[in-house]
C-alpha cells in the first residue's frame, strides 16, 4: 500500500510538472506579455512603400514573435497561416498578396501556407509581410487610426502527443491616419501610365 500512495504521488508530481508545459508556445506582439491562443490586436505604424507590381502595407516582422517554451527543438511547433485570412474594413475590396517563410501567396489567402516549424526558446520573428496590388492609375484609400486593415489566421500544433493544436487571429489594426496607394504608374519609354 506504501509503494502505491509514492507511485501516486510521483505521478502526481509529474502532472504537475508538466502542466506548465501543455501551452509550451507563446507568441508576443511588440515585445509585450505572452500570447497562448486567440485572438489579439496588432498596432502598426503604416507607411506604405510603392514597390513594382505591389505597394508594402505592413512588415508583420517587425511586430509578431513566437517561440517554443520547451526549446531544444524537443517538441517542435508547426505553424502556419490559414485560409481565410484577408483584408478588412477600407481594403477588404482590395486583393494583394501575403509573403510568409519564404513563399508568396495570394491574398486573401484561398488555400492554408506552408509550415514554419518553430523549436527554440529564442523569439522568432513570424516570417510576415502583406502587401497590397496596385489597381490602375494612382490613387490610394484613406484609412484611420484604429481600424482593423487585415485579419491574419494562425493554426499551431506541435510534434509529440497529441500536438496540443492552437489557433490564433491576428487583427492588425493600423495605428495612424493614413493614404494607402492602390494604384501605381510605370514608366515606358518616357511615357509614364
């Protein structure tokens, strides 16, 4: 009876134990407190770059970071954005695209990304930018502090157990009154379109 009131016990220790590692990834926006799922806002200074065949709305590098509690890379988390994710409030209309973890995708995003797997105790920044495709001559919309520009789906699951799936959504939520460009112009032969 001794042995099975100790083996109860250690195993009860080890529950313990390992409770605090069952939401063993966390994310942060800004360097802020730790994120374990759902759904948080996302200020940005936007300052848009006009680049060709695409003007960058917001570098989601400079905002979001995740990491894994355990580290070592012992049980790895596999992230990935999730279909759905688009545009919102002034450029829900709008079409534009989505670079994640070295790939380009359409955006709104039609289909799930590819994976970032994720293994280390250092905060990576998410591989994240949204750029938005120019429509025909210049022009912009106005957007104002405060609103909600995109909303960005996560999806987290890790390699050991039962994974401990998450999801997260981002609303990005521009922090200043500004003009996004939606057109652009190109220069042929001197004649500018």
């Amino acid at each position: 009876m001794g042995k099975t009131i100790s083996i109860k016990v250690l195993f009860g220790i080890y529950l313990l134990l390992m409770a605090g590692k069952v939401f063993a990834f966390s994310c942060n926006v800004d360097g802020g407190s730790s994120i374990g799922a759902g759904t948080t806002s996302v200020y940005v200074n936007l300052d848009p770059v006009i680049q060709p065949g695409q003007n960058l709305v917001v570098d989601l590098s400079q905002h979001i970071s995740c990491w894994n509690d355990y580290g070592g890379w012992y049980d790895t988390d596999h992230i990935n954005l999730v279909q759905g994710s688009a545009f919102a409030g002034s450029l829900q209309s709008y079409k534009g695209s989505l670079y994640w973890n070295n790939v380009t995708y359409p955006f709104p995003l039609t289909t799930n990304t590819n994976v970032l797997d994720i293994g280390d105790k250092t905060p990576m920044p998410l591989p994240l930018k949204l750029y938005i495709t120019p429509v025909g001559a210049a022009g912009g919309v106005v957007i104002k502090a405060g609103e909600v520009i995109a909303r960005i789906h996560m999806y987290k699951i890790a390699t050991l157990g039962s994974g401990n799936p998450r999801n997260f959504t981002w609303n990005i939520i521009s922090n200043n009154n500004v003009v996004m460009p939606t057109g652009g112009c190109t220069v042929d032969s001197r004649n500018v379109t």
